[in-house]
C-alpha cells in the first residue's frame, strides 16, 4: 500500500471504522483525512481515554444539531 491509496482511503466519505470522524468532519465542515488523522494520533497517544470519547461521540454525534 502506497501512500497515495492510504490517503484515497482516508479521504473517502465511506467509514474507515464506525464512521465517527467522517460524521464530525461533515457537522463542523473540516477535512474528512485531517479529522481521521487527529483521531488516529490520539489514539495511539492516548488509546484508552480516545476509545473512550470516541464511542461517546458515536451515541451523541447524530443528535446533535448542525451549528451551521
């Protein structure tokens, strides 16, 4: 795997995981592979406790209202 297909993938609006940091790029308009790329550092720092948040958002993201 090349980079450039890491970053085809990482760019797709389809789920890599749960879907998660696709769905916050799209809420708050951000890069859908910089989100997927912040997420992946954290939780390699820090794998425990962004786990954590990360499902959390997976129960709270879709109620949320767009704020744009």
């Amino acid at each position: 795997m090349n980079i450039d297909n890491l970053v085809r993938r990482l760019k797709r609006p389809k789920g890599v995981v749960c879907g998660i940091a696709a769905m916050m790029a799209d809420k708050f308009g951000w890069s859908r592979l910089w989100t997927r790329v912040v997420w992946a550092i954290a939780v390699i720092m820090n794998p425990a406790i962004s786990l954590l948040v990360y499902f959390a958002l997976a129960l709270v993201l879709p109620k949320w209202d767009p704020q744009y």
